[in-house]
C-alpha cells in the first residue's frame, strides 16, 4: 500500500487546555480527511501529520496562551503562519492574550473555534465551530498540495460529487437541494398550488371524459352535444427571469395535475392577430386562407394542461378574451354565432416580463383584472439567488446526456476541477439554467476535443 503523504499541523497546546481536547477535535478532522478520499481527489493519500517545529508546519493549531508564547519567541519563524485558534473548554469570553494573538503579523489566522458550548442544559461539540474548522483544513490542504505540484486536473471531483442520479430515470431537468430561502419559497408554493388544485383538476377530467371526440366542424360538435356549462378555469401564472425553470416547473405541474396531456404555444413567436384563432379557433372563412374549421388549443385540449409561455406579449384584445375564458370556461370560436363550447382544461401560463411592476403602476401593458384572476402566482428565483444551490446544479447538469455526451455509457466528462467549479461560482449567467447549460455543454465539447475526461479552466474560455 502506497504510504500518505502527511499534512504538517503544528499543535502548541499550552497549559490551560488538555492536548486530549484538542486531539479530540482534529481526531474528527482526521476521520474525515480519511473519507474525503473515497469522494474528494485532491484528498487521496493525505493524512494529518503532526509537526513539533511550527517553521516547518503548513497550519498551526493552539489556545490564545500558547500562540502569544510562541509568537513572543520565534516571530520570525512563524510569520504569517496559517493559523486556527482553539478557545480551551469553557471559556467562550475574548480575553487579552487572544486579542493580543489576532493583533500579532506572526499569523494569518484562519478562525477562532470552541471546543464546545452551552447546547440546551449541558456542554457539547459545537457542530458549526466543527463545519468550520474541516473547511479551513480542506482549503489548507488544498494550498500546500498545489505547491507539491498537484495539478489541476488531479484537484478534481466526479461528476456526480452532488447528486448521482438515476439514469433509468425519466429526464433529470433540475433539482434543487432547496438551500437557499427564494427556491424553498417557491418550492412551498408550487406544492401548495398543485395541492389546492387537485380536486378541480378530477372535476376537469370527469368533465372531458363526457365530451364526444373526434369531431372537427362546429356545426357537428354542436349537434353531438359537445357541453357548454360554465366553469371557471383553474389557472397558474409562472413569473421569473429568462432561462429561470419556467417551462420545466409548468411541465412538472401539469404532470402532477393532468398527466396526459400538455400543449405549449409560445405567444411572443407568433404573429400577434393569429394568436386569438390558435387559442380559440376560427371558423372556416374566419380569416384569409382558413380553408376549414380550426378548432384551437382550448378546444383540442379537453382533460389537458395548455402552456400560454411568454404571455407577457399578448395582445389587449386578446387578453380580454383570455379573461372571460377563465371565468366561465367557455370557448367562443372566431365566426362562430352559436352557443360557446366548454373546454374543461388546466391553464399555466409564465413571462419574464414586469408583470407585478406593470400592474401595480397602472401600465396599460398587461390588464390588471387578468393578473388577479390567476389562481396562483409564482414567482422564480433567478440563479444569482441560488448560489448555494449551483455546485448541486452544476453536479445534475453535467449527467445529462445532452450537455454531457457518452456520459451514461460511462464515457464523457467525468471530472471538473475545483478552480472550475470556484469559477462558475463567480460567473452572473443573466441567462440562468439556460445559459449554466450551454456553458457546461461547450466546456465539454472542448474537453472532448482534448481527449480528456476532466473539465479544466481552459475549456471555460
């Protein structure tokens, strides 16, 4: 078995605190460098190693006492010294001799931690102080390692370090460990509109299952008894940036509330004075070239979810339509002089447009009515409000087979190196998930390229 490498620490204990108490604490950092192995390349083969000449350590560890003594007697041998300053058990107060340690240009000091504090009515670990200190070790080891030469690709993670998803599995899109306050907001949200609006989603079902099929002509719906009560359209309006989620989150409430069917239009893509005669359909004749009845979304989606995206840029007009259309569910097609049709259906719709600004400034660009009769609204953290969720992102992205090529034949991209994950922590991406994508996508195209299997800073550029 191949010997570890061991990471000089530097332990002056000093006489106010047991060396038991503080090998206690780096005998759990021990611990878990030794797991950091199995997960954590730039970890394999490393081991605590303690060093007697603090000039010859990478870290240094002591109670304030032991610091200021050693400080007062080889200041040169220990300038700048990383340093962690272990407070002895008990005392919690800032006293002289550690203030007089912060003070002194001997050490960089790298944190102040307790071996335990009052937790409820006893004295225990304090597991924050504990998080703490490993973090300080793993960037510590990390830096010495870089000067023994360790290069980047070898200061590396699995792809899967986050997450290792299920590739049998339907399409991963995005998940979220939720540890930003914004996306458990939403996530709160969403369940509770899907929650809500279950009951009315059966009704919706039940509904559509006693409509006759396969008719095309209004004429026939009509004779063949197509229904026309009225019924309030259940509705959800999604609010948030370009590239925020807003198609995947409407896919995942549709298939939570009505499985079986969802048409997405995009009205920003279209010619706004066709958008009425694709969403409520036209008779024939209605309007240039219309050689026959056009039976709309609404109409073709009875028991279904219809995704309005970009709604945002939809015509005054028709957004009067819209309106009346979610209050009684009924569909009055363009020419058509006979009863209204029902169209029992679940709408979602989203924008990346101001819509609350809008509203609540009286803009004429979106009716104010409209935006209130939604049964629910959801607004999207963008990724600059999901920073401590983006190495989890980053981590599922990188499994899927579309950005990373031959990844589930065990091919692919299987490494990304620290300095790129730290980069892409730094970058704003305005283009949210959109734009984390096809970053992602082109690094590993360049990788490929190269013949490697572990994304580098290069292949950012």
């Amino acid at each position: 078995m191949k010997k570890k490498e061991a990471f000089p620490v530097c332990l002056k204990v000093g006489a106010s605190v047991e060396r038991k108490d503080v090998e206690e604490v780096l005998k759990e950092l021990t611990r878990n460098l030794g797991s950091w192995g199995e997960r954590r390349n730039e970890c394999v083969g490393v081991e605590l190693g303690f060093q007697e000449k603090p000039e010859e350590a990478e870290l240094l560890a002591g109670v304030p006492a032991a610091l200021k003594k050693l400080a007062a007697e080889r200041e040169r041998d220990v300038c700048a010294k990383r340093t962690i300053v272990l407070l002895p058990e008990g005392k919690s107060r800032w006293e002289r001799d550690l203030i007089d340690v912060l003070k002194s240009p001997a050490f960089d000091i790298q944190g102040v931690f307790r071996s335990e504090r009052l937790l409820g009515d006893e004295r225990r670990r304090d597991p924050e102080d504990a998080y703490r200190l490993e973090e300080v070790l793993k960037a510590s080891v990390r830096q010495w390692l870089r000067r023994l030469g360790k290069g980047e690709e070898e200061l590396s993670k699995p792809v899967e370090w986050k997450a290792a998803l299920d590739t049998r599995l339907s399409e991963s899109g995005y998940v979220s460990l939720f540890a930003d306050s914004s996306t458990r907001r939403m996530a709160l949200e969403v369940k509770e509109a899907i929650h809500s609006l279950k009951p009315r989603a059966e009704e919706i079902q039940k509904a559509a299952g006693e409509l006759p099929s396969g008719e095309t002509r209004f004429e026939e719906m009509a004779k063949k008894g197509w229904g026309a009560s009225r019924k309030r359209i259940p509705s959800v309006l999604l609010l948030g940036e370009s590239g925020s989620g807003k198609t995947l989150l409407a896919k995942w409430i549709g298939e939570s509330l009505l499985p079986e069917k969802f048409e997405r239009i995009n009205i920003s893509a279209m010619q706004p004075s066709l958008v009425d005669g694709e969403l409520f359909g036209a008779v024939q004749g209605a309007y240039t070239d219309l050689q026959r009845d056009a039976r709309g979304l609404f109409l073709s989606q009875p028991g279904g979810v219809v995704f309005l995206d970009e709604i945002g840029d939809m015509e005054a007009t028709c957004q009067t339509r819209l309106l009346t259309f979610l209050d009684d569910g009924l569909v009055r097609p363009l020419g058509w002089h006979g009863q209204p049709f029902a169209a029992p259906l679940l709408v979602v719709a989203a924008t990346n447009r101001p819509l609350k600004e809008w509203v609540s400034s009286k803009s004429s660009s979106f009716r104010e009515d409209l935006f209130y009769r939604f049964d629910h609204v959801i607004e999207l953290p963008p990724i600059r409000e999901r920073r401590a969720d983006l190495r989890l992102l980053v981590s599922v992205t990188l499994q899927d087979e579309e950005v990373n090529a031959g990844y589930a034949e065990g091919g692919g991209v299987r490494r990304i190196s620290i300095d790129a994950i730290e980069a892409l922590e730094r970058m704003e991406m305005p283009g949210n998930f959109r734009e984390l994508r096809g970053v992602l996508k082109r690094a590993c195209f360049a990788a490929r390229r190269e013949r490697k299997d572990t994304l580098c800073l290069r292949h950012f550029s």
